[in-house]
C-alpha cells in the first residue's frame, strides 16, 4: 500500500506540471521562458502568445471546464513523452530550473513504474 501511496504523490506531482508544451514549437514562434514565474503562470503566458502544442492535447479543454487532468496513463503518457522528446532534441535547457523539475518528475514516475509495476494490477 506504501508502494501504491508513493507513486500516487508522485504522478499527483507530475500532473501539476502539465501541460507539457512542445519546445521547439515554442523556440520557433519565439516564446521565452520567464523564469520569474511559477508553472501555472508560465502556462498561461504560453497560451497568451499564441502556444498550442502540449501534451496531454486535451489539457486545455479540462483546465476551461474547470477541471483536474484526470492522473490516469491515457493522459500521462504522452506528457511523458513529449518530457523525452524535448529532452532528447537537445530542447530543455539544464539551466532551467522550471526544465529541471519538469525532467525529475517524469524521472521519478517513469522509473517508479518501471520498477514496481509487478507490484500494481494491470
């Protein structure tokens, strides 16, 4: 149970971070980080200058309605994915501390699930 309530935390964690924008996208419309900001802000000054390239697609129509981004492996998934394309282009910068965190958490329950799925139902 422990196991279970841990990876919980951790994908909670993940979640916050979302959604995960498509960073050469950004670099090619000329959106900057501002390092100044939390996550959330950074969010929406993405999609005030224009930004419409994220992972999970379906963050935006969730965040209108009011709600969370259901902490399920349909919408997880591919914001892991997109953390390992940007990641591998060469496009999160390690100066970033935003990158950083954003590369930890998906670190952390990828490599959680990875090593304790024999653990968890299927």
């Amino acid at each position: 149970k422990l196991r279970r309530e841990q990876f919980s935390v951790m994908v909670d964690t993940f979640v916050e971070l979302l959604p995960i924008f498509d960073v050469r996208t950004l670099r090619r419309r000329g959106i900057r980080q501002n390092t100044s900001h939390n996550r959330r802000d950074q969010v929406l000054l993405y999609l005030s200058q224009g930004a419409n390239r994220f992972e999970p697609q379906c963050w935006q129509r969730h965040f209108e309605a009011g709600e969370n981004i259901p902490s399920d492996w349909s919408h997880i998934i591919k914001a892991l994915y997109k953390v390992r394309c940007n990641l591998f282009h060469g496009l999160k910068a390690a100066h970033s501390e935003m990158d950083s965190v954003i590369v930890h958490s998906a670190y952390l329950v990828l490599s959680y699930f990875l090593s304790e799925a024999r653990y968890f139902e299927m």
